[in-house]
C-alpha cells in the first residue's frame, strides 16, 4: 500500500522533523556537488510554502562516532541550501544538545534549523531510543526523503518515527522517498516487459542476492564489469590476470546453470597489460584474455548484444559500470549501455552509485525515467528485500 506523502499532512505552524541526505562530497570544506541538496528542495519548499518550519537531521561521511570531526560538518550545506530557498538556513553546532535544543525552540513558522552531523554520535547507528527520544521532541511530524539510508535501522530513520508515532505524531515519506519507491517497487513488482536488468562493478559477492532475485523476476540479465571475469572462469574461459573471486566460482557455476538463457554474459572483452590508459590493448573473444592481460571492459560485439536487448526492453534496470569507465579507452563498453539505455523508450532506473556517477558524466541523466540516489538501498530493494524505515512511514 502506499505511504502518506509531505503534502498529506497539515503543516501550518508545525515543525516538521526531516531526515535529508546531505551526504555530499566535500573538498576544502567546500562542496563539489550539491545534488543531493537539489533533490531534497521539493519537500524542504513544500512545507515552508504551507507555513510550517524545518527541523533537518542529515549524516555526512564516515565519522568515527565520537563527536565532532570537522571535515565531516555539515555547516557548509546549511549555507548551501540557504542559498538555494534565498533565505538564512540556521545551523545548529550539535545534534542533541543545548545549542540544537535552543535553536529548535527559537525556531519560527517558516524557518529551517539542520542539526550537525547525526553520526559524529555513536548512538545513531546503534539505533539508541534514548538519542532519538531528544530527536523526536524536536518535532510535530515526521518526514523521511534520505532513501539513501532507508535500508539502515539507525536511530533517525527508525527508532525516531517510532517514538514520534507512539506519541501519535505523523510520520510520512518526502518526495523523494515516495519517487524512489515507486520506481524500484513498480520495476520488481509490476515491470511492463520484456524486462531487462544490466549489473556490473566489481565483485560477485556484491550483487549475488541481486542476480538471484531478478533471475525470479527479469526475462533477461546483462552482466558486466569485473564480476563478468568470475563468470568466464566458471566457464573454464581463460582470464589472464583479470580480477576474480576464486572463491565465488562455483555460485556463478549454479547461477550459470540455474538461469538458462535468461543470463547474457560477454561475447568479447577489451584487455590491457596493465591496470593503466597507455597500457597495449588487445580485443579479444570472451574466452581469449592471453597470459598478462586483463579484461578492463566488455568488447564491442557484447555492446552491441547489450544494447539491442536493452533497445527491445520496456522496463530496465541499470546497476554498475561495463568496465573501468574512469579510464578511457575502457569506458567505451559503458558509454555504449548508457546510450542504450537513454535512447530506449523503456521505463529506465539507474541505480545509484557508480551508474548514476556515469549517467550523469555522459549527459544522459535527463534521458532516463528515474536516477536513484541510494546505491546500497536501490540494490536492497531490487534483491526484494523490506525496509523497516519505510514500513513504520503511514498508510495512505
């Protein structure tokens, strides 16, 4: 069923607590790509046009957990974000303590406080109901649009809804959130076929719950990147010094022999002898990769394979890198799904992480129907798996 959204509640003269993403890239203190700021504006806007105030909780980095870290402040997005509403966004020097109590409850109708960083405290990933009791008070509803973080239990997007409901506060999705769902849910649940899922990066071990849900659900799988190399060993191909998990042959064997036809592996690898762009170059057939070279992208002829199966597709679903898109000439294999993908007129989700970082560095990402901006919550939920963070959001 689907969650109340922002616009279902009444927000004049209520603070409504919010938990954002602002887990932005920070150079110098200074940030280098504020998307994730843009793409909170629609619910941040719809409250304050409707007269209420924010109070906005946000994570950033990786912080050890035992207070503050200054590089991990998010005292730069408090300016950026006031930049972007034209007015000032007050920034609170803590998250549960006095400065953040005071400025709450100075806080007016119309006027935004975003806490410091929720992890510069232990408590937060722990979940501690203590920490997010405080939270909560800070409150009179409560509204998740961090879809990046939807798959954590931690204390901001659990334990807070929980304790703001129990006190019959409302708890509801942002429009982020409710977007995100409704692609990822919609693709697994109800996908308009023929249905076709691209996976690539790194490792196997990474996406295994993955390939084993959408073999269930896709008619076709297209697999990539490094994990491909695990493949072809499973396969008995020859892999030179390509990455692979040994460890992780026989599970592609079951996978190979469980899936029949539906999973499409490379027909042809783009090799290097060297992990570098001037390395020497050989294309080679998928099962060719000569001693002392390395499959750094798929080949040509399995680009073209990829791309007119996607090209026939009305839903696809797009998570991981073709290749080392960094580097080129080996982000050819990737450029060449990308263009797929947005020339199609398929229903397209990119999952985020290194496929929304290329779909927006090759100028496709107003091409495609949805770009996900939680690349572990985006994989968690195309391996069918339930959020807890979503299921204590209210019924519609």
């Amino acid at each position: 069923m689907a969650k109340k959204t922002i616009t279902d509640i009444d927000v004049a003269g209520k603070k409504v607590l919010m938990r954002v993403d602002f887990n932005v890239p920070l150079k110098d203190g200074a940030i280098t790509d504020d998307r994730r700021i843009r793409m909170a504006l629609d619910s941040i806007k719809s409250v304050l046009d409707r007269g209420g105030s924010l109070v906005l909780m946000s994570h950033l980095g990786r912080p050890k957990g035992e207070g503050a870290e200054p590089e991990f402040s998010l005292a730069p997005a408090a300016v950026r974000l006031g930049e972007m509403i034209g007015s000032e966004v007050v920034f609170a020097s803590d998250t549960v303590g006095d400065d953040a109590k005071a400025k709450v409850a100075a806080l007016q109708a119309g006027g935004v406080v975003l806490l410091e960083n929720l992890r510069f405290a232990k408590a937060e990933k722990k979940g501690d109901e203590d920490f997010a009791a405080v939270l909560a008070s800070f409150g009179d509803a409560y509204c998740n649009d961090a879809f990046g973080t939807c798959h954590r239990d931690h204390a901001s997007m659990v334990a807070v809804p929980r304790a703001m409901k129990t006190d019959g506060k409302p708890a509801v999705c942002g429009f982020l959130v409710e977007k995100e769902i409704q692609y990822l849910s919609e693709a697994i649940g109800e996908p308009k076929r023929p249905f076709v899922a691209i996976l690539g990066g790194a490792k196997v071990s990474d996406k295994i719950n993955v390939i084993d849900n959408l073999l269930t659900v896709c008619d076709k799988v297209l697999i990539g990147g490094a994990m491909a190399n695990t493949f072809a060993l499973a396969q008995g191909y020859s892999v030179g010094k390509s990455m692979v998990e040994p460890d992780k042959v026989d599970l592609a064997k079951s996978l190979i022999e469980k899936a029949g036809d539906k999973l499409v592996l490379p027909i042809d690898a783009h090799t290097g002898d060297a992990f570098s762009a001037d390395c020497d170059k050989q294309i080679v057939p998928a099962d060719g990769t000569a001693e002392g070279y390395m499959a750094l992208d798929i080949g040509p002829k399995t680009a073209k394979l990829f791309a007119d199966l996607v090209t026939s597709a009305k839903t696809v679903v797009w998570n991981g890198p073709m290749g080392v898109f960094e580097m080129p000439p080996f982000d050819e294999g990737t450029k060449a799904v990308a263009k797929a993908v947005a020339d199609s007129d398929s229903v397209s989700i990119i999952g985020g992480g290194d496929s929304a970082a290329a779909i927006q560095q090759l100028g496709f990402a107003d091409q495609v129907s949805h770009v996900s901006t939680g690349g572990g919550a985006s994989l968690e939920m195309l391996e069918g798996k339930a959020f807890n963070s979503v299921d204590l959001l209210d019924e519609k």
